[in-house]
C-alpha cells in the first residue's frame, strides 16, 4: 500500500509539474503576442493623431476659401440668372421614346 501510494503520488506530482511547464509556456507565448498587440496599438494611435491633423489642415475653411477662389470659376449670381422652373423641359422616356 505504502509503495502504492508513492507511485500514485510520484505520477500525480509529473503530471502537475508537466501541466505547470505547459502553463508558464503558454502564459510566456501570450506576453509576447499582448507586447506586440501593444506596440501596434500605439503606432495605430500615433497614425490617428496624424490623419486628425491632416484633416483638420485640409479642411480649414481659409483654405478651402483660398483653394476655391483659385480653382473654380465662381461668379456671384445675377438676379436675371434666375428662372421659373415651369421654363425648365422635362421629358420623360417610355421605351426609348421622349413625350
């Protein structure tokens, strides 16, 4: 009984310590991948702050103000531009036919 036990202890004791390897490996793996998730966590941070302040360059309405009066052609409107939406021919199409 007594040699019975011991074995039984000494079997029980290997399986412990081999899951308990197995564990700190896993535990170890899992640091390393939390490490690197964290890293890139904080280069995407960094690139958000980046963008944020390319978009609020580029959507500066001085800007956008100097940008519009140096490539579109904006006129001021004229009253006589002005029309009815009644002159405006509407046509609409059945079967490849305008009424």
């Amino acid at each position: 009984m007594n040699r019975r036990f011991y074995l039984l202890f000494g079997l029980i004791l290997i399986v412990i310590v081999a899951s308990l390897f197995q564990l700190k490996h896993q535990v170890v793996k899992l640091e390393r991948n939390l490490i690197v998730n964290q890293s890139l966590i904080q280069k995407e941070k960094e690139s958000l702050k980046v963008l944020k302040a390319e978009w609020s360059y580029l959507t500066n309405p001085s800007r956008i103000e100097i940008l519009s009066e140096n490539f579109l052609d904006l006129r001021v409107l004229n009253i006589k531009q002005i029309g009815d939406i009644e002159k405006i021919p509407f046509f609409i199409e059945k079967n490849g036919e305008k009424n």
